[in-house]
C-alpha cells in the first residue's frame, strides 16, 4: 500500500527507457527506441519505464519480456502503454531480482494504459496511482476478442480504472480503491465485465462513475455486476455527472448481492430501481405520493421534518381517505413526523398518485442562510425492510437568503429577500467568468443609478465581468418575510443572446470585509404581490383596494394566505413606490396617499381593540 507514496528507486534493477518520439507511436520491439538498444528483459532485473510523453504499442507475444513496467515515472513524467489485439506482454518475476513483475500505470508522473479487445497484460501486482493526477488504465472497448488483464496478488487504485463492454476478463487476488480513485465502467449492453477478485474488494468511498453508450438505455429492473469477489467492502460515492438522468422516481444504485451464480461468491452491482416519490408542492404545500411504472407494495410510511415543516392540521391521510386498515401513528401527527401503519396486508401503487392534503409548510428560521428544506419519506414493506423515498420539491424556492432572481428570457434582474430574517447590507456584487454582464446604459440599472435604498450606493468599475455596489455610510435593510427587494434592470446576456449562465452573487453584511454566498435563481421574476390592481406599480390605488377588502376577502392579500389584514399592509408598505419594471427613485408615499396610510393605521388598531376585547369572537 505505501507504494503508492512514489515510484520505485533503482537498486541492482535497471530502468531502460523509452526514447522514441512523442506523439507518433512506436513499437516495443523497436530495439533501437530503448536507451540500451535492447528491450528489457527480466532475466537482467530490467524495467520498461515509458515516461517521456511518447506511446508504446504491443501487437504481438513478446520473447523478451520486462520484470516491471512502469509508465510515467517521474514527476512531470508522462507516458502511454497500448497494448492492441494480438499483443501480448508480462511482468516477469526472477527469483533474486529487485524488479517483482509489477505494473505500474503511473509512478510519480501520469501514465495511461489501454487493453483493447484481443490484448493481453498480466503482472504480479497492478498500481494506478501517480503522485499527479490524471493517470488512467482502460480495458476493452469496440473490437473482436476479449481485453485479458491477470493480476495474480493484488491491485490498488488512487486515480482512475476503466472497464468497457462485455468483453473483458480481468482477474486479481485482492482489490483495494483508494478515496481518490475513479472506477468509471462503460455500459454498452444488457451485461457488463465484472471484475473477478478471488479475494476482497476494499473501496474507502472511491468514486464511482458509470457511463453509457451502443444504445444501452437504462431503465427499471436492469442490473450489471461490476465485481465479483469473495467479500467486497467500503461503499463507492456515485457520480452520475456521465450517466443518463432517469425519470423521477427511478435511481441509480450500487450494493453487494450474494449469488450462488457468481465465480467468487459476492457481486457488486449497479442497478436501476423503482422507489416511491414524494411530491412537495411549495405553493400549495399539498403533498403526494407517488408510484411508478413498477409496482410497490408497502404497509407504512413516515413523513419527518426536524425543523418543523410539516402542517399536521392540512393532513389528509389514509385513515382519513377510508383505506383499508390504515392507522395514523400517533393519530393527528406533529410539525416533525406524519406516519401511518397499515397491520394487515399492503398497499400497493402502479403508475398512481395519492395526495395526502396540504401538509407543508416552510419552516421559520432562525438563523440567516440556513436551509429550510428538510422533509424526508420512507416506506415500509414486509419483513420490516425500510426504504428511503425520494422527495420531489415542485414550483420556485424559497431560500432563505438574499437571491438574485435573473430571467433567463429577458435578462432582468431582482436582488430580493427571500428569507423571513431582516438583514442589511452595504455592498453586492455579481460576476460572471464568461462576461455575460450588460453594464451598459439602460441596461443595469444600479442602486446608484436609482438613488432609492437609502441613497449613497456607489457603483464600482462595471464590467461585463462584474457589476459591484458599496455603500460608504450606513448601511440598506432589506426586509424579510416579504421578499422585498431591488429589480436591477436588464443586466444578464442571455443564451440566446450568447451569454452563459455562469453568474454568481455576493453581499456584504456591515463591518464585515468578506463577501458571503447569496444565491443565483433563474427564473421569471414575480410581480409584486402587493400590485392589487394589477397596474405593475405600487401605488395609493392598490391600498385603497387592500382598505376596501381588510377583514372581508382575499382582494388585497399580498402573502397568499387568503386574508385581507395587517400582514398584507406591511407587504405594501415595503413595495410601495416599486413597478414591475423598475422601483422609482423614492419609495416615500405621494401625499395623497399618506392620508390613507393614516387611515388603515386606524384600522388596524381598532381592529386590534376589537380582538383584544372580543377574545372568543363575539360582537362588541
């Protein structure tokens, strides 16, 4: 395992290297490429060392075979081993040498080998590794014959392994996957090579990154072993980045399967399962839960939120739809946990969708720039198997944090609070490494240009790179619980125009000197929910509309709660003066409206008077 560490250091062995040009390959009985003028032989403790950025090829059965193979030796080494159909190469091992028949792809530099299809490679030891990163060994791919790789005491990986297709026989004693290597197998039909380790398969959450191609389309039920040993142990990370994006519902999944089919015992394979999805709609806040194509039997299911998303009052369950023998457990639920238990027989969904009413709700926080969104499902089926579902968020986010809604259509932008924590703020930034920035007149349109949050914004050195404001003195609250905030003007190129969605947004809180994270959403930017009438303008009109519908109906709600009251005056009081297009320079009230202001302040407190002194609802 500590070879790893760096390549071998010459003893008694003898290194002959590889002189032949980079980039045009060469042949490995080409005597004349080796720096001895012979190809190294075992029989005189010799490595083959392929580091000078040059390319080997093998297309036939060498006579003269090395005692070690070593491609990329040193630091800033490079180097390229193929061994093509008919080749045929080994890493000798002679009782008394220093050299050990291992194959080295990799030492302290990069080195690539390829096995193609009717090539054969065997050693007593196989490392990928490499100090820089970047090495890669790949076996099989397009071709007649099958790609042999036969390993007879062990393998270790740090960087990356490549099997292609069906037709590949790589055998091993022992597997060991280091947390920086890659096992990236490419899929090209209904079976796949499965690596043969007599031993044990050891992976310290090494990456796993399978591709697809030859019209291999995964779907439901489909699996392909991906070792065959007799323990494997360690978990891989997968990486899905290559792989096909499957539909809502279906995943990706790699275990262990005991099966008395295999060669050694253990398979470890990738498979293609159905799981039950739950829709969250963070409109609505109605829940669902949804089956696939193939059918999912299960008798219980919990809904949990550690930090209290969950309306248990809009809970719509299975015992309260009538189903059979469905208990709620505890009944009536809490803002942390729905479940329910079902103690004799099993549901089962095909291709269906139960809802279970309008149980979300985004939790309050209490921290700025803290996740909210928390809500986790699992199902139940006999034996007691648990199963974690997928949760499936529908609509717009909420963060909470300061957001840069862009429209990817129009180019328009809102640096908006979307949290229900006030904060404020004395610079921004946005950039963009692409240059998809409009800073340009009437495009931008700053804070400086504006004069409106408080005045005193300075614009600083616009370019297509970066747009950035500070604010020399004082700072700008931006509101929460309202999604107040500042429309930009049109400061995004968009794709089709030939820009790129590559931009990122950054805040600066007071007395701060770093930047913090906000986040970038590409979407239509809403109206402003305060705009009753609909004119794209948040004016004295809309609030004689919300006075005229306080306390009767929903004709001036502004938060969706569908209620005309006090919260949706604070909601107007934040937008008032702002347009759809663009806030005006003032957010201060004309004075006709002032007198309104007055008025609905007036109404607001008697109505406080008449709760206080009606606290059970009756008439005063």
């Amino acid at each position: 395992m500590c070879l790893l560490g760096g390549a071998p250091a010459a003893l008694a062995q003898t290194f002959v290297e590889w002189q032949g040009a980079p980039g045009t390959p060469g042949n490995w009985e080409e005597d004349d490429k080796w720096d001895l003028g012979f190809q190294p032989d075992a029989s005189f403790d010799e490595v083959a060392s392929i580091s000078n950025g040059g390319t080997v090829e093998v297309d036939t059965n060498l006579f003269s075979l090395p005692g070690q193979i070593i491609v990329g030796r040193q630091v800033g080494d490079t180097g390229t081993l193929n061994i093509k159909s008919g080749g045929q190469v080994s890493a000798q091992v002679v009782v008394g040498n220093v050299s050990n028949g291992q194959i080295w792809v990799g030492g302290d530099g990069i080195g690539f080998m390829n096995v193609d299809p009717g090539g054969t490679i065997s050693g007593r030891s196989l490392i990928v590794g490499g100090l820089d990163v970047g090495s890669i060994m790949t076996v099989g791919g397009a071709g007649a014959g099958v790609a042999n790789v036969t390993i007879d005491v062990g393998a270790i990986v740090s960087r990356e392994v490549r099997v292609v297709g069906p037709n590949v026989n790589f055998s091993t004693g022992t597997f060991d996957w280091y947390s920086t290597a890659t096992y990236a197998p490419e899929i090209t039909a209904a079976t796949h090579s499965a690596i043969k380790v007599a031993g044990t398969v050891n992976s310290d959450n090494a990456i796993l990154r399978p591709t697809f191609s030859n019209g291999v389309v995964p779907t439901v039920g489909d699996s392909w072993n991906l070792f065959d040993a007799a323990a494997i142990n360690g978990s891989f990370t997968l990486d899905l980045s290559d792989a096909p994006e499957l539909p809502v519902g279906q995943i990706y999944q790699y275990g262990t399967v005991a099966d008395a089919g295999s060669v050694n015992g253990v398979y470890g394979q990738l498979s293609i399962e159905q799981r039950l999805v739950l829709n969250v709609n963070r409109q609505t806040g109605v829940m669902e839960i949804v089956g696939g194509p193939a059918p999912i039997s299960f008798d219980g299911y919990s809904i949990q939120s550690g930090l209290g998303g969950i309306n248990p009052s809009g809970w719509n369950s299975f015992q309260d739809q009538g189903k059979s023998d469905w208990r709620e457990s505890p009944q009536g639920g809490s803002i942390n946990a729905l479940s329910e238990l079902k103690p004799t027989g099993a549901e089962t969904l095909t291709n269906s969708t139960i809802a279970i009413g309008s149980t979300f709700q985004l939790p309050t926080p209490t921290e700025f720039d803290t996740e909210l969104e928390d809500i986790s499902f699992e199902y139940y089926s006999a034996g007691g198997v648990v199963t974690q579902g997928i949760v499936n968020y529908v609509g717009d986010k909420q963060y909470n944090n300061l957001v840069l809604v862009v429209d990817p259509d129009t180019g328009a932008a809102r640096m908006e609070n979307q949290s229900a924590i006030s904060v404020s703020i004395d610079g921004y930034k946005i950039e963009s490494e692409s240059g998809s920035l409009l800073a340009g007149a009437g495009q931008w349109n700053s804070l400086d240009d504006q004069d409106t949050a408080g005045g005193d914004w300075r614009e600083s050195n616009p370019s297509a790179n970066l747009l950035a404001e500070l604010k020399p003195t004082s700072s700008t609250l931006m509101s929460g619980g309202s999604n107040f905030g500042y429309n930009l003007g049109t400061l995004f190129k968009t794709v089709s125009a030939g820009g790129t969605e590559d931009l990122n947004f950054q805040y600066l809180f007071p007395g701060d000197t770093e930047f913090r994270d906000g986040v970038i959403a590409y979407r239509s930017i809403g109206g402003l929910t305060a705009d009753f009438n609909g004119d794209g303008t948040v004016n004295g009109t809309d609030l004689a509309i919300w006075n005229g519908a306080y306390g009767t109906g929903a004709g001036g709600d502004a938060n969706n709660d569908g209620q005309t009251n006090g919260a949706d005056f604070l909601i107007w009081q934040q937008q008032s003066g702002m347009s759809s297009a663009a806030p005006t320079a003032s957010s201060v009230p004309e004075p006709s409206t002032l007198a309104m202001i007055a008025c609905a302040a007036c109404s607001l407190a008697w109505a406080g008077q008449r709760r206080r002194g009606s606290p059970r609802g009756n008439n005063p």
